[in-house]
C-alpha cells in the first residue's frame, strides 16, 4: 500500500464509530486481504463495496462552454458510464448545453460519438454577412439551422420528458441576467446557452434576447445545488485557453468571451467536488475536425481523476 492509500485509509478509519463505520472498518481490512490477492485497488473495492451497502448519492456534471474544445465533454461522460458512476443531473453552457441537451435526452456516450464525427458547422449555422449589410452587422452566423438540426435528432423535446433532469444557461443581452432553462423547449434552451455575441445571432424569446450563457456562468455549478445533486462534477474544457495568434475575427471574439468566463468560473469551481480540466490547448474553437483529439483529451483527464473521484464518493457514501 502507498503512503497517499495509507492516509485514504486512516482517514476513513478516523471517520467514526457508530454501527454503520464498524461496518466500514470491516470492509475495510477485507479490502487489504483483496487488493493483495487480486488486481482491485483499496479504493475500487471500497467503492463498489459501499456503493451496494448504501448508494451513491445524488450525482451532477457541469459542461462548460468551449466550441469545439466541448466535444471532450463526450470522453468525460464515457469514462463516467465505464466506471458505473451514474449522471443524476446535468447543468451546461453553451457546447456543454449541446453536449448535455443530447445526453439528457438519452443518447449514450457512443451515440453521442457519432453525432461528433458526422457534425460539421454547415450542419448548424448559416453564413449573414453580405457586402449590403457589412455596415449594419450584428452577428456572423445564424443558428435557426441548429434548432432544426437539435429537433432532428431528439423531437420536440420539453424538460420534463428528457431522461435525465437538466436545465441550460443563457444570458438577457438586454439586462445581463443570468437565465436558467429549466421548463419549455429543449431545442430552443441548447441554441440560446450557445449563442456567443458577435459570432452567433441572439435569439429573440419572449421578451428577451438571449445570447451565450459563458457570458454569466461558464461552469454552472450552483444550479446542480439547486436541482438537489450532492455530489458535483465540473467539466471545464476552457481553463487557460492561452494564444499568440489570432487568425480571424472568430478567434478574437470566442478569446474575449474566453478570458471574461474563466475569471466567473473560477468562483463556481470552487462549489464542486472534482473538477476535470482536459487540456483543450490544441484545438480552437471551430475545429470540429478535431474531435477524435478532444474526446480523447477528455477520457486522459477523466481516468487521471478518477482516484479522486471515487474516494471522495466514498467519504460521502461514508458521510450520508
């Protein structure tokens, strides 16, 4: 046993002395005779053990926001099912809205793999610029076709009928409010939380106008408090999103919004449990072609961190 399982294990040991902890210790010890034996770690014993003793608790994931750099959203959530950590509530911003809107409506990691070697931005955004309006200009691209392309592939989906409960963020243009989809058009909150100024037209809800929720909350981690979840994951695929070139007007805008939502998020991270940071560096913010390096980026942060995921499980299961 290493020095950090050691101190794991006395930590537990330390927890309490109530029934359910004499419980515990003897799970303990018989998880030293085990990971001897066989090829289990004292931590993936625990869990699994506790995890049938007790349950886990509630658990939430928060998508950040990151265009193309999101996709490695899909390698989290595919290393969570392969770890039999379910997902009990999903918060997302802008591409972790997409990303998040998808899984909700039950599309597993592998089909979600699918939707991202297939996805190309012809599939959600149509060019606006024209030489009649390069004066007036308000946005670079219009996304009516990402509705439709959402509305393909999930129906006419309202909150309370997807398979996970979610809810998305947006931002009021007009009064910078932070606005949290909870109810209403699944279609409709995805295209909003993803509208980034500048870049992508507003969209024009009731009485709002509604852009990019990485605006307000990059990492939206206090809704999953809201929603009930007890235990929090973050995905942030935008941490230190560092440039030295700037190729278009794309790469300057999505850099601006970049640099605003990491200073807000460093506050919201703090609220979660585990942060997973896949080091996104290599791909900007329109590469969709780099999907197979974003996945996999995920999948090598989310198994780096999964040590600490399960332990702290196991404290709360420990905990509850």
């Amino acid at each position: 046993m290493n020095s950090n399982s050691l101190n794991f294990f006395m930590r537990i040991i330390s927890y309490g002395k109530n029934l359910y902890i004499l419980q515990v210790k003897k799970l303990l010890i018989g998880s030293l005779i085990i990971s001897n034996l066989f090829s289990y770690t004292l931590t993936d014993y625990l869990f699994y053990a506790l995890k049938n003793i007790k349950g886990l608790p509630k658990i939430g994931i928060a998508l950040s926001g990151g265009g193309a750099r999101g996709i490695a959203h899909i390698g989290v959530l595919k290393v969570l099912e392969e770890e039999e950590i379910p997902v009990n509530f999903i918060s997302g911003t802008s591409a972790g809205a997409l990303i998040g809107g998808f899984y909700a409506s039950g599309f597993n990691s592998k089909r979600l793999l699918e939707l991202a070697k297939e996805l190309k931005w012809s599939n959600i955004v149509r060019p606006k610029v024209s030489p009649s309006n390069l004066l007036n200009l308000k946005y670079v691209f219009s996304q009516d076709v990402l509705e439709d392309y959402v509305r393909e592939k999930i129906g006419n989906k309202k909150f309370y009928e997807l398979k996970i409960p979610a809810c998305f963020v947006s931002c009021d243009l007009r009064t910078g409010e932070k606005i949290v989809f909870r109810e209403g058009d699944v279609s409709i909150a995805m295209r909003a939380s993803s509208a980034i100024p500048g870049i992508f037209e507003p969209v024009y809800y009731k009485h709002r106008i509604l852009v990019d929720g990485g605006v307000v909350d990059k990492v939206p981690v206090d809704v999953l408090i809201e929603m009930g979840a007890e235990f929090i994951i973050a995905s942030n695929v935008g941490k230190e999103v560092y440039s030295e070139e700037f190729g278009n007007l794309i790469d300057i805008l999505s850099q601006i919004i970049n640099i605003q939502a990491n200073e807000i998020s460093s506050i919201m991270l703090r609220k979660a449990d585990v942060v997973i940071e896949p080091d996104t560096s290599g791909i900007k913010f329109y590469e969709l072609n780099k999907w197979e390096m974003a996945v996999e980026k995920g999948i090598v942060e989310t198994r780096r961190k999964m040590k600490e995921i399960k332990e702290k499980l196991i404290l709360k299961m420990i905990e509850r």
